[in-house]
C-alpha cells in the first residue's frame, strides 16, 4: 500500500487544502509563493505527488498553520 493512499495522509491533505481555502489562496497562488506551477499543487491536493517533509513544512509556513496542528490526533 502507498502511503498517499492511507485514511492518515488523506486527512493531512484535506488539512493543507482547508488552510489553503481559509487563507483565501488558489492554488495559482499558493503555487506561486511555492516558486512552483499550479499544476504542483493540484497533483498535491489529489494525492497524485507525495510530500516530503521539507515540503510539508514549507507548506505549513506558508499557509501560517503549526505542521504539529496538521498532524495531531491522525492515529
């Protein structure tokens, strides 16, 4: 089993893409402060590209939310 396929690492994507949409960013947006395209984040978002973890928290930086907040309560 790949982990993008896994209840957990769903539910920390569905929290990266609530913070996204709270922070009223597309994912243009987002990907631009990313210096990446829109196509980096949308394949994020649908679990078809995994994160690291260097990306995860840079990802969290930029939405403003504690990667520890991201991960709680996922067992």
């Amino acid at each position: 089993m790949k982990s993008t396929n896994t209840p957990q690492y769903r539910a920390v994507l569905d929290r990266l893409v609530a913070a996204r949409k709270a922070n009223g960013l597309s994912q243009a947006e987002l990907a631009s402060r990313l210096g990446r395209p829109q196509s980096y984040i949308a394949k994020i978002e649908i679990g078809e590209r995994r994160i690291d973890i260097v990306e995860f928290l840079e990802l969290a930086r930029i939405l403003g939310v504690s990667p520890a907040s991201v991960l709680e309560d996922l067992g």
